[in-house]
C-alpha cells in the first residue's frame, strides 16, 4: 500500500468490539494476507502510492473506469499504482475490508453509507460514480405489465438485501406486500419458469442474461425512475484516510473519474482488462452493459452533468435519507451528512476532460 495507508499497528488499535462489529475478516489465507500486508509501505523505486481498490463484483462493464485507468496509465499519471480487488460472493464485505485494512478505497453503495453511520463504523463516500443504482425489476412482456405498480401481488424473486434497501420503498409507494417475496438466488431459472412472476437485477447484466436463455426480451423497470435514489458505485475511504492524507483521496478521485471519461470514449483499453481478469465475460455483454449505462443515464445525468462524473449534492442525499426515513429504513436522529463529503468532487466537465 502507499505509505501514508495505515499502518498494521493501526489496524491492530481496533477495539474488539469494532473488530467484531465489522466481522472476521481474516478467514481465508489471502485475506489473511491482504489484511497483514496491504498496509506495509511501498518499496517500489518508482515512487508510485500503492492503493488498492474493492470492486463488489466481478470484473464487469460496470467497473469499466476504474480498469480504464489502470489500463490508459490515468493512474500513473497521478502518482498512483492501483491494484484493484475483485469482489464476488465469497468475499467479505466492503466495509470489513476497508476497516480492516484489506483495501483502501472500495465501491459501496449511498446507502449502506448512511447504515454505517447508523451503526458507528468510521467510512465516508468521497464520490458517486453513478448516479442511478442500477438496481431494476424484470418482467415477462405481454402480461399486461406496463408499469412498475402492475406487479402488485404477483410473485416477485429478490434477495434478503433488498429488505433495507428498495423492498421497503415498494411496500410504501406501490402497496407491495411481503407474501409477494420469493427468495432469489441469482438463478434466472424459477423467473423464466414462472410467466407470472418478476425479478430483481441489474440493468446492464440480468436482461441480458434473461434474453439469451429465454429468448424474449424482458420488461425492464429502473428503481431509480420509480422513487429509489440511492447514489451507487460510490467510492468511499476511512474517515481516517481523509483526515490524514487528503492529497492521496483527491488524486485518486480524480483519476477514476477521468478513467470514466475516457471508457465511455472508447472502452477497449479497459475491457482487455476486464477480460483478463473475468475470462467468462464477453464483448457481447460489456457492450449491452455499456450500452444500457449509457441509455438510463446511469453515470451522466443530473448533478454530473454540469459538475462532472462523481457528483454528488447535500440535497441529494437528504432527499434519500427522508425517502428512507419515511420508510422505516432509518432513524431520524442519524447523521446522515457523516456519510459523505463533497470535498473531492463537483469541480465541472471541464476540469475532468482535460487532457
């Protein structure tokens, strides 16, 4: 890691009680290592920071930016020599990894920021790489489905995180009940079986999937266009990094934002990466996931399109944490505003598309 990362003595200050409030994170050999190791100061001639930066999947579309500017040396030029982790279902939480040392900067999500604020854990969001959450429910075509409301009382697949998360904005706008829940295990199979039913998934991947198993083209409906608007691809740090070493959250805010200019300019650089590190995935579905990025206006639209990819606003995030409020999500006494700092973004278009 760069040498103003924190240091495994640091690390090892963590109370009990935080340590087990953000989980066993050295379970596994590598994270074992990652969590010793990721900390030590860079012995590199180059002089290069060292970061390393969480993704909460595999490498996909989605990541597109932050490969892109490893790939095109954005990185590079600002001092910095950036590994990037992999997410996927076997590893531990972002907020287990960052606390524990694992990476220092990881891709989260506006909520669960104000969920750790909630609960005491020292993170902060510095940038929103999308301003849309991705999130979206699937339907079959001709089942008079017009509108997301329509799916009242059918049966509908999602996962236990959608239970803090959009389930409880359906129940209060939409009259969803909680009999309608099927659990969902990231297995298109029981959907396409089911002509009646609906599921959860991502705009720039679950379609995609549906539409080559199942031949037809899904009914698509973006959470964020119906009330849920929760910042996503967020990237957040310790508070203690932002504290100490400010200099080193700009330049790689920045960089990762100019890594998005440049990948939705032209993506091959960064996908010849993706493709090394996630040799399952295909141009075909990095095209559909770029393609739909693009199309629901998931990283350029609103506040990012004047002040720039990464944007975000206090009325933004007060706007979801009322929403979310209103809804059971939260309690009114959090201090939704530790959960970010506008510090490091909203410089304008012009200042990231600079050469």
């Amino acid at each position: 890691m760069n040498p103003s990362s924190p240091s495994p003595t640091a690390i090892h200050r963590l109370s009990r009680r935080n340590f087990l409030q953000y989980g066993s994170i050295c379970i596994g050999s590598s994270v074992i290592a990652a969590c010793t190791n990721s900390n030590q100061p860079s012995t590199s001639s180059s002089r290069l920071d060292k970061v390393t930066f969480g993704t909460n999947w595999i490498a996909e579309a989605e990541h597109g930016g932050f490969y892109q500017a490893i790939a095109t040396g954005i990185y590079q030029e600002y001092g910095l020599d950036v590994t990037i982790k992999m997410g996927g279902p076997q590893v531990p939480s972002g907020t287990q990894l960052l606390m524990g040392g694992a990476v220092d900067f990881f891709m989260g999500y506006g909520i669960d920021a104000v969920n750790a604020i909630a609960q005491g854990i020292p993170k902060i969001t510095v940038a929103a790489i999308f301003q849309k959450d991705p999130q979206c429910l699937i339907a079959h075509p001709n089942t008079a489905t017009k509108t997301l409301a329509d799916l009242k009382g059918r049966p509908i697949y999602v996962s236990a995180s959608a239970n803090i998360t959009y389930w409880p904005v359906l129940k209060a706008k939409y009259g969803f009940t909680d009999d309608q829940k099927r659990p969902y295990n990231f297995n298109p199979a029981p959907f396409l079986t089911d002509k009646n039913s609906a599921q959860q998934g991502y705009i720039t991947s679950e379609p995609f999937a549906i539409e080559r198993q199942g031949g037809f083209q899904p009914v698509v409906f973006l959470l964020a266009d119906y009330g849920y608007q929760t910042y996503a691809t967020t990237i957040e740090t310790k508070k203690e990094l932002v504290e100490r070493n400010p200099d080193l959250v700009q330049r790689f805010v920045d960089a990762s934002i100019k890594g998005w200019y440049s990948y939705l300019k032209n993506p091959q650089p960064g996908n010849q990466l993706i493709k090394k590190e996630n040799p399952e995935m295909t141009d075909e579905q990095i095209d559909y996931g770029i393609q739909k990025l693009k199309k629901y206006g998931i990283i350029v639209s609103g506040t990012a399109e004047k002040q720039g990819i990464g944007a975000m606003s206090e009325e933004r995030w007060k706007s979801f944490f009322d929403s979310m409020v209103n809804v059971g999500i939260y309690q009114a006494n959090v201090n939704y505003k530790d959960a970010f700092t506008l510090r490091f973004v909203n410089k304008g278009v012009g200042f990231y598309q600079k050469t």
